[in-house]
C-alpha cells in the first residue's frame, strides 16, 4: 500500500509540474521560449503567479493551433465518430493498429490516443486561464477575461466530451486531488467565465482584407464569447439530462441577436468564406494550418505540384452525400464552378481541368504550366472521375480510373473498412489548395452556426424554424423547405457545417448519436453510453474525485 501511495504521488507532481508550466505543452508548429509561470518546488512556496500574463495568453492561444488543425485529437473525435467521416485501411495506409476505424465504429477504449489528447490538451488550456486568473497574478482586466474565455472554453470542451471536468486551484498544495465538476456545477462556472468575457473583451466586428495572425478576428471578441455561451446553453440540457428550458433557449436567440448585431451576417459564395479573406461570417478563426483539411482525402496523385499529392485517407458515407440535393452518382461542375448534376452549392463540385493562371485572384503558377496551382481539385464532395490540369481523366497508382466511389469494399468486394482500395469513399473538401496548400487560417466559429442554433432554439421553445432555414438554403442555392422538423434541422446543420468540429455535438442533442449507419459496429448501435468518451484510466489513478464514464 505505501509503495501504491508513494507511486500516486509521484504521478501527481509529474502532473502539476505539467499543469502549472501548461504552455509547454503545445502543439508541434509552436515554438516557446520558455514559461511565463514561476514554478517552484512544490514543497517550498508553489505556485506564484504568471509573471508576464500577455505572453502567456499568446502561448496558451497560440496552442488553438495544434489543438484545431490536427486531423486527430478533437477533430476526429468530433468528425470520425459520425456519419460525416472515416479513414478506411487502403492496403497498409491508415492501419494505425486500427486507431481510426475504432472511431467511426464506436469500439474505442480508455487508452484510445486521441481520447487521451483531448483530456491533456483541453485540461491544460482552462488550467492556463486558472493560472492567469489567481489572484496572485496582476493581470489587467482584459487579460482577465481572455483567461476567462480560455477556461470556458477547455471546460466546455471537456464537459462535452467527458461530462466531468477536473478543477486545480494555481495555489493549492501540488498533492492535494483536484475537485471535480459535473452537471449543473460545470454548466454554472462555464457560463459565469463567459458572462465575465463578454463584459471584458472588445468589441471585434467582422474583419475584413487577409485573416492571419495579426487581425483582430484572430483572437475572441464579445462575438465569439457570446457565441460560445449560446452553444452551451444550447446544449445545457444534455449536460443536465433535462428537457430543454425556454428561458435557456431565449437566452441564445438574444446572443444571436447581438452577434447580428455587431455587423455579423450570411454571406453569398459559400466556398469563399473558406479562403483567407475575412468576411462577414467569420467570427473567430485560428491561425493554423488548413493543409489537414485539404489533403487527408485528397489522393496522392492530385495536385501533385504542391506536396507530392494527398494522403488518401478521410472520407464520408454515402448516406450522408445523399442528403443534399443534386445526382447520386456525378458532382461535376465547370471549371468555373457551375454546377451541372442539380447540386445545391454547399455540395461543390468536381472541374473538368484546372483553371488559367491568373485566371483568379490569388491564383499561382508556381511550375509554369499555364495553370493555376490546385486549381483542378474541386469542392465539397469530390465524386466519381477526377482530373488533370488539361483535362485528362487521372488514374490511381496502380493504372486504374481514379473514380471516387460511394461504398467501402475491400479486394473481395466485401462492404470493409479494412483492405480497401486507393478509390473507395468520397471525398470532402472546403479548403481548396488553389487559395494555399497550407494556409494558415481555420475557421472555429462562424456565424451561419449561430444563425442555426437561434432557429433551433425557436423550434425547442415552440417556434417555427422554417422562415430563417429557408432564408439560408436561398442563400445556398438550395430548394426551400415546405416545413422544417428536428431531424430536418439536424441534416441541415450537416450540410451547413460539414467537416467543422460539430457533428458529434449535433447528434448527440437531437438524439441521432447512437443511431445506426454503414460500418458502425453492431454491439454500439442505440448503446448511450458512448455519448461520452471514457476517462483515462491514468487519470483515475491520479484523482479519485473522478469516476469512470458507465459503459467503460
């Protein structure tokens, strides 16, 4: 039993160094100079505040970076475990001991990798917030509430995820078991940080000319703190495993309201808001990377000028395809971009070729070839034939047509989400390559999300929702909708908000989560408990105030 003790303690202050240096642990592209935290022995004087609090807000959002545009992590536990993503095993790509596949078909455990990141990451990012706001800290009333902001937001992503969310005061004796928040306690300190954010940050309105690091769209203002309360609020019901609460649902059409108010709007070209030009429906994105979203699909002969092709890997179920409007089997557009199988514009397109150099703006010729680079990779869903620059059908690596097909089989012809080959599954794409093979500027919140979550709200305190999703599907080139119910509500968020962090939240609110689709493992079919990830099991050894998940 002592040496078990002596074991538990030695983890806990592994942990709380960890903790209390949190900005060193961040993603690979980020590089620290050091920690802005003093850090002493735990048995000596402990923690003794940020002593450079702006630098270490910089870190602590500077590790957003990893922490949205990674493939894995948040991102796949988000997308992967839905009807929106999976990464099949083509051959020995995408293998990973079966990491991604254990995904999509709800079979995960508690030593998962990206289950255990996630727990890391978002942990470390509200205990940052923690450190910044202790009292023996001098921040200014700002930083306050940017450190405000941080810790909702790691809290929030936590609770969502897990459904309890472990609590370190900066100043408590390293030993002593962080306190745990569940239900309404988490829900109540998650909104009053926000509450505190919204008062404290400025006022930012949509930006406008290149969104990179240094404009103001690039850190939260008053918009993305009242979007993000209005996303708990939204979802407060489930946390709390009650019905829907109308003045919780008032609350979040008048923080739509406001965040209308403050000049945000939808906005026509839905491809266009995906480029690194500001518009008005970007709230906040973050400075990092979008190559991950552009290549994890792509195959590895296209657009082979810019990085030596794509990873083939990530793709989506048909039945999820099938949900917008347009045919089955083709997605082919112009060059230009008309579409012409009858597709809604959220959808996209597959080109015939590639596009002139300089025939658009930002267009780049980088191997002189008289066309613009990554310019015959299409968007949305990527179907069926693919082509050159010049128009030539592509071909796999091994010869054969490269035409994205709708189902998974493996070599036996078998439905599989092992043994498959370099062309089955379609494709997903919003960030095209022709606008940056790896630019940095991804999207986390954007306003046609909160437009959809104040017409769910309307539908869950008894309004209509059909007026205002119609409003947005003219926007989109889509056909109205004679009325909209829950499950309508639910696949428009899909098409809206396809491949942006949301789906897993979505399905689980309108119940859809545990539901059955292709290659999903029967056993976890109408099984709730997966609605929640497991707790790592390290961390039930290092905190006995948390307890393990049901089903786990």
């Amino acid at each position: 039993m002592k040496n078990i003790r002596k074991t538990k303690n030695m983890l806990r202050l592994l942990l709380g160094f960890i903790l209390i240096g949190g900005t060193l642990a961040s993603c690979s592209d980020l590089e620290i100079e050091g920690t802005d935290s003093i850090i002493v022995d735990a048995s000596e004087a402990g923690f003794q505040g940020v002593s450079d609090p702006e630098s270490f807000l910089d870190n602590a959002y500077n590790s957003l970076r990893g922490y949205i545009g990674d493939q894995a992590n948040l991102y796949a536990l988000s997308e992967v475990t839905t009807d929106e993503a999976l990464v099949p095993t083509r051959g020995s790509d995408w293998g990973d001991n079966g990491i991604w596949r254990q995904l999509h078909q709800h079979d995960w455990r508690a030593d998962h990798t990206f289950i255990l990141n996630v727990w890391n990451q978002w942990n470390t990012l509200h205990f940052q917030g923690a450190q910044v706001l202790s009292e023996l800290t001098n921040s200014t009333p700002e930083q306050e509430a940017n450190a405000q902001f941080l810790r909702a937001l790691g809290m929030w992503v936590i609770l969502d995820n897990f459904g309890q969310v472990p609590v370190r005061d900066p100043q408590a004796p390293i030993f002593e078991d962080p306190t745990v928040l569940r239900g309404q306690e988490a829900v109540d300190q998650i909104v009053s940080d926000l509450n505190a954010a919204i008062a404290g940050l400025p006022e930012v309105g949509p930006g406008t000319g290149v969104g990179d690091a240094s404009s103001a769209n690039a850190r939260p203002g008053k918009a993305a703190a009242r979007y993000l309360l209005a996303k708990v609020l939204l979802n407060k019901h489930i946390y709390l495993g009650t019905e829907p609460n109308n003045a919780d649902m008032n609350q979040v059409i008048n923080l739509v309201d406001e965040i209308s108010g403050a000049g945000y709007e939808l906005e026509e070209g839905y491809f266009d808001i995906f480029r690194k030009q500001l518009d008005k429906e970007t709230i906040w994105f973050i400075p990092t990377s979008v190559g991950n979203r552009i290549w994890n699909g792509l195959h590895y002969n296209m657009a082979p000028d810019q990085t030596g092709g794509g990873w083939n890997g990530f793709s989506t179920l048909a039945e999820f395809y099938d949900m917008f409007e347009g045919d089955s089997e083709f997605n082919r557009g112009t060059a230009e971009g008309e579409p012409l199988d009858g597709q809604e514009e959220r959808r996209g397109y597959v080109p015939p070729s590639g596009l002139p150099a300089g025939s658009f703006d930002g267009a780049i010729d980088n191997n002189d070839d008289g066309f613009a680079d990554g310019s015959s990779v299409g968007f949305g869903f990527l179907i069926n034939q693919q082509y050159d620059y010049d128009g030539t059908p592509l071909n796999d690596r091994g010869g054969n047509p490269l035409t994205f097909k709708r189902q998974f089989t493996n070599l036996d012809g078998q439905v599989s989400l092992i043994n498959n080959s370099e062309t089955t599954g379609i494709r997903t794409i919003k960030y095209n390559p022709r606008y940056g093979a790896f630019t940095e500027h991804e999207i986390f919140f954007r306003f046609s999300d909160a437009y959809l979550m104040k017409a769910e709200a309307m539908m869950r305190s008894g309004g209509d929702p059909t007026a205002m999703v119609n409003e947005l599907r003219s926007i989109r080139k889509a056909m109205p909708l004679g009325s909209v119910s829950e499950s309508d509500l639910l696949e428009e968020r899909g098409r809206e908000l396809y491949m942006e962090f949301w789906r897993r939240n979505d399905m689980i609110r309108f119940g859809e989560y545990t539901r059955d689709w292709a290659l999903k493992s029967p056993s976890a079919v109408g099984d709730e408990n997966k609605n929640l990830f497991p707790i790592p099991a390290n961390q039930l050894i290092l905190n006995p105030n948390l307890t393990q998940n049901p089903g786990y």
